[in-house]
C-alpha cells in the first residue's frame, strides 16, 4: 500500500470511522443497526425497541418538542407534567410577570391545577414515526435536471406523503432532507396546543450566574421550569377549555435518586437544531467572517444599549429580560465558536480532507462525473460574498435588531386590503389581527430604547454592507441628516404612529390606506424587504451551487466509505447521543470535575448582584445540611454535572437518562472551550452541561415547598 492512500485512509477515519461513543446525533429509530452494541458496552440495560417503538410505549413517547423544536421536554408524571429548561420557558414567564407579581423573578408554583397558567400559541409535540421515504421522494428526479428542477419535484412528492400521512388523522406530518439532501425521512407528530406554566424556581436559581457563566463550566445554575399539557375530554389535542385534562401520556420518565458516578452511561434524547459537521474549509471561514462576526457586531451595539434601559427600573428589567436572554446567548455563542475553530485549527483540517476526497475522486473517471465539480461549486458559491453579507446584516441589524421595522411589516396586509377596497369583513379581520398583536407588542415595547437601537443598528449595517444594497433611507440620513442617525431615528419615530399605543388603537379604530403609505416606518419596512429581495436573488444562483456542491460532497464521502456509519447533521428531529459522566481538562494545569453542590452558590454569592445574588432561604437550608432524599450518597447536595453527550440548540431541556431509563438531569448548556462543537467535535474538550435532578426536586420540595408536584413523580432510590 503506498504512502498516499495510507494518508487517504487514515484522514477518513479521522472523519468517519473513529467516532467516539460521545460523537454523533443519531436517529433513534436506526439504534438497532448502528449503536445498540456500543451503547451496551458503555452501560446501557435497554434495548433499542425499549427507546424507539411505534407500536407500544418507549422512552421516545416521554419526549417532547417545544414550539416546533426551539426546545426539548420530557414527560415526568401520568398527569401530562413535564420538565424543561428555565431558559425555554423564560419567555412565557417573562410575559406572565409584571412589577406587581414578577414571578420571573420571584418564582412561581401552582398550588392547584386551576392555578396553572394558559399560554396560547404555545406547543408541544410527540413524535408518532419515522419513515425512510427516499426513493418516494427521488423517484422522479434525473440527473439532467437542473437543481430547481430538482427541488421542485422533490417538494411535489413530499407534500403528497405528507397529505398521505396525515389525511383522516389530527396528526400532522413534515419530510426532512438529510445528508445534503441525499436521503429523506417522513416524520409524523401529535401535537398538543393546551399547554400551562405549572411552576419555575426564581431567577437567582433559575439564571444563577446569568451571562457571566453561560457556557461556562463549573455551574450551579438550577436551569428548569414546568410545564403541564392537557387535551379535550376524549385525550386528543385541543385549544383550551376550561374542560380540558391532563394528558394520559403513552410513557413518563422514572426520576433516579441514586445519582451517578465518573464513567456511568448516560444518554440525551432531544431535538437538536442544527449542525453543519461536514462543512467544507470555505463554509467554516464563511461562518467565522461573516455569520458569526455579523451577530457579533450588532448585538453588542443591541445588548449595551438593552441593559441600559433595564437598569432604569423594575419594569423595564421584566419587559427586556427574555429579548436580552436571546440576543445574549449567541452573541457569546458567535465568540465562542470562532475562538474554538481558530484554537482547533479546523480550517487546516477541513482543507486536508477535501484534498484527500478530490485525490480520491480523481481515480476513476466515473467519480470525475459524478463528484469532480463538488468542491469547485461549493468554493465558487462562497466566492461572491456582498449578498450573503448584505442577507446577514439586514437580518441582525434591520429586522431583527430593532422591533419597529418588523413590526411594521406587519401592517401591509391592511395596506392591501383597503388598497383593493376588499370587503368589510376582510378589512375587519386585517384590524383585529393587529388589534392582537398590537396589546403583545406594546407590553414589551419601549419606544426611546428602539429608537436607539434602530440609529446604532443602521449605522453599523452601513458601515459594513455594500452601497448597492443600501436602502433608499440611507441617502436621506446621509444628506438631509448629514449622518447623524441619532437625529434621523429621532424624527422618524416622531412622525409614525406605529411607535405609539394610543396612536395604534386611534388607526386601528379609523384606518386609512394613506395613513399606513406615509407612515416614515412603513416606508422604510417597505425598503427594507425590498432591499433585501435583492440580495436574494442575487444569491440565488450562489445558493443553487452550494446545495450542488454539498449534495454532491456529502454522496461522494458516503460511498467513499460504504462500511462505516455516518450520523446526519441536526435538524430539529429527534436524536439520541450517548457517552458517559466524566470530567475533563480545559488547558494545561487545569482540571474540572464532572459535579458541582450547593456550596457553589455559597461561594459565588454577591450581594444585591443581578446574577449572583442568594436569598437567605438557600442560605439557612444550606448551612442546616438539609437535602433530605436529595443528597448524594457524599452527604453534599449536587446542582449540576457533566457528560460527553453531544448536543446543541434545541437540546435545551432534553432528559439525561442513565442504563435503565431514568432521569438523572436535564441538559441545558455546552462549554465555552468547546464552542466550536457545532462544526468540529472534539472528544477531548467537549461536555454537555447538566443540572441534576435531585437538585431539581429539592428545590420544587424543600425550598419551594411544591411537594404536591414531587408527589406526582414516579422515584427510584
């Protein structure tokens, strides 16, 4: 065997075939043909029918997706109750508080059920099956089409099988893409839309530590909330009702008392987000330079101007605390990650195993055909780079920076309908949609603080977009304001009503057409999307070659390696990893272990700080050695630990389950020195960060004195 395919070899295995039993995020429906005898020999007791079953209840049917995937759940009790994250839930308690009863801040527990609080709109979902429709889905695909021609054909079929699916059911269906697009699956779902804020711990335990020690390891954060679904009298789903009842779920998850030590199996069952594990040397460099460094730019202008405004008064604190959260988390997220892919060096390693595949592309003239134009269409694709940072930037810092121009998009509809002299009915209908969205809004609305963000974030998408697709605003800022955006963001707010509450309701009560059209923030709105459809389209055949590309990558490395197992990309399905309890060595001289206890709070403690503060009732029960059932068999009460399970967004809230499927904690975070985990994991450095569950119960239970919930729960000791 000579030097070069020895190299050839070893590099695919370095992608591939050496997976450790921590990497991956697998389907649990293929466990049986991929992972059931590594999972065994780490310390699993269960079968792979006992986790994925269709036809009788598994560990599957306990697990829940959150408003379609930003979050994961699990089912704790025959009585519909489950458990998340506090982060997940932090939105709806956030709208549930206000300066008289801030239970964001303070906590909430209902003592009853008809205490428990309705959040409409809200969603939770079980995964019902999973079916390889691949060759339904191709079947009338050829290689001479052109990619759209691809898709189109592709979409057709997958809306069949989705009508299929779901025709004479209450389910409802999607078919996902995997592997670039190489291979699809039909998901089918029951949804549940009765869903209630059963209880959340206050915020100096729910956030302990807050921005400081996100994504940090050690942590003692008390990251849970719960929630609790119901359904109509007869168990199907159902808007609320006052008749409604707890779910009577398929299974609930038994919650472990033992604990666990340094190498026990553990396992995380959720619905990732997304990964991009296979992206090219060029996709991740787009990712550093201009994903990651776009959020970075503008949410730091967003963030200090946001914590400005909360620090004015309790209120502002409630009505910015959940939009600070979210902007927040990725942008040291975005930090994070281009930290990590330049520490790892994964550039060098992504362009060494693109080599390797185009070596072994070359060696027969029928991979030429098939695969040669891989790579050069994904690196083409990347080549033009104004649009996509155009795309970007109007993103994070026009659509989704401030709340205005967004919010006034959404008065267009209106526009149409009186435009076209619609109905009555119709018009009426357009004005109570805004009637609605119009009390959300303005809850958590504060005119002069958007103000400053929209003039901080229009100055940074100039400074750093091309003036080909600056909107037209940007000309009057320029020459009318002499590039004084504070003074432009000033006079437009002044004039529009779309700012305004009482002037919203005023409109809303007499609308006209001519109002919404002169409206200075309308206008801009309307320049906004149009700026933006633009830079789409000038994309779209930048787009149309990297799908190619990858789609082609991503066949080629699987038939390069027909013998080895790859796992997808995330993309908000169920998935298992598996691995174990374990501590680890960030750097040189340092080393973390796999648990943290209460003392952490202790010793963490500042007064009267945001993210540090401790009541005095943590205290005192600290100091009394009172864990009660809760205590690790060291007498100390544990808050959180780690594990190698291989996670991301939307795992948030998903259940750590020990060998014989039962809770042990509740996954809410990854760690700061393996940030780059998304595109590049490494066994050595990356952890899943959890809170235990026994700190879970012993905060509902003895510091909160909810045993009513505990007593809900089915415990193992």
């Amino acid at each position: 065997m000579n030097f070069k395919k020895l190299r050839l070899i070893v590099i695919v295995l370095l992608l591939v075939n050496t997976l450790h039993a921590d990497e991956g995020m697998w389907l649990p429906s293929l466990l049986n043909k991929v992972n059931e005898d590594t999972m065994y020999e780490l310390g699993a007791q269960l079968t792979s029918d006992q986790i994925y079953n269709i036809n009788s209840s598994s560990l599957k049917d306990a697990v829940i997706s959150l408003n379609g995937g930003s979050c994961t759940g699990e089912l704790v009790s025959d009585e519909g109750l489950f458990l998340t994250n506090h982060h997940c839930g932090y939105g709806l308690i956030q709208k549930h508080s206000s300066e008289g009863n801030n239970i964001l801040k303070d906590g909430f527990w209902a003592a009853t059920k008809n205490d428990e609080l309705t959040n409409p709109g809200y969603k939770a979902s079980f995964l019902i099956s999973v079916e390889d429709v691949t060759a339904k889905v191709l079947a009338n695909v050829s290689e001479d089409m052109d990619e759209g021609e691809r898709i189109d054909s592709i979409n057709a079929i997958s809306s069949e099988l989705v009508e299929n699916a779901t025709e004479d059911t209450h389910y409802d269906a999607k078919v996902k893409s995997f592997y670039s697009n190489n291979q699809y699956l039909l998901f089918v779902y029951e949804t549940f839309n009765d869903i209630r804020l059963v209880g959340a711990p206050p915020h100096f335990i729910g956030k302990f530590g807050g921005d400081t020690d996100n994504w940090m390891w050690p942590r003692h954060t008390g990251d849970f909330s719960m929630f609790r679904i119901y359904t109509g009298p007869d168990g199907l789903p159902a808007e609320f009702s006052e008749e409604n009842i707890p779910l009577k779920p398929r299974h609930y998850l038994p919650i472990s008392l033992k604990g666990y030590k340094e190498n026990d199996f553990a396992m995380v069952m959720g619905y990732p987000g997304s990964t991009d594990r296979y992206l090219t040397s060029k996709g991740v460099e787009f990712t550093m330079d201009y994903t990651n460094d776009t959020r970075i730019k503008v949410r730091k202008e967003k963030l200090n101007i946001i914590r400005a405004y909360m620090a004015t008064s309790e209120k502002a604190s409630i009505q910015y605390a959940s939009k600070a959260a979210r902007s927040s988390n990725y942008y040291k997220y975005s930090i994070g990650q281009n930290k990590g892919l330049k520490n790892l060096d994964v550039v060098a390693k992504k362009k060494a195993i693109e080599e390797e595949f185009q070596a072994w592309v070359n060696q027969a003239e029928e991979r030429k055909s098939k695969y040669g134009e891989a790579i050069s269409l994904i690196e083409e694709a990347y080549r033009n780079s104004d649009d996509d940072k155009a795309i970007r930037f109007i993103s994070e810092a026009l659509l989704r920076g401030p709340e205005i121009f967004y919010a006034a998009t959404r008065y267009e509809a209106l526009r149409k309908q009186l435009e076209s002299k619609s109905d009555e009915e119709a018009i009426e209908a357009a004005v109570v949609s805004l009637e609605e969205r119009s009390a959300s809004f303005f809850k958590d609305f504060n005119s002069d603080t958007d103000q400053k963000i929209v003039a901080a974030l229009t100055k940074v998408f100039v400074d750093n977009v091309s003036e080909k697709y600056h909107p037209g605003f940007v000309k009057t800022i320029q020459k009318k304001y002499r590039g004084n955006y504070d003074a432009w963001a000033e006079a437009i707010f002044k004039k529009s009503f779309i700012n305004d509450e009482s002037a919203v309701a005023a409109f809303l009560a007499n609308p006209k057409k001519r109002k919404i059209k002169n409206d200075p923030i309308f206008k801009i709105s309307r320049e906004i999307l149009k700026i933006r459809l633009k830079a789409y389209d000038d994309n779209s055949d930048d787009k149309t070659k990297l799908n190619k590309g990858y789609r082609l990558f991503l066949a080629g490395l699987r038939e390069m390696n027909k013998e080895n197992s790859f796992y997808p990309n995330a993309n908000s399905t169920m998935r298992l990893t598996y691995g174990s309890v374990g501590d680890y060595e960030p750097r040189d001289g340092v080393h973390y272990d796999y648990f943290t206890t209460l003392k952490g709070y202790i010793e963490k403690e500042i007064p009267g700080d945001s993210e540090f503060d401790v009541w005095p009732r943590l205290k005192e029960l600290y100091y009394e050695n009172n864990f009660g059932d809760y205590a690790d068999s060291d007498g100390t009460l544990h808050t959180c630990f780690t594990s190698n399970n291989d996670i991301t967004g939307g795992n948030s809230g998903s259940p750590v389950i020990n060998g014989n499927g039962e809770l042990i904690g509740i996954a809410f975070d990854g760690n700061w020195e393996a940030m780059s985990g998304d595109i590049a994991f490494e066994p050595e450095l990356q952890k899943c960060i959890n809170v235990d569950i026994r700190f879970v119960l012993w905060v509902i239970d003895t510091f909160a004195g909810a045993s009513h919930l505990v007593d809900e729960m089915t415990l193992v000791k």
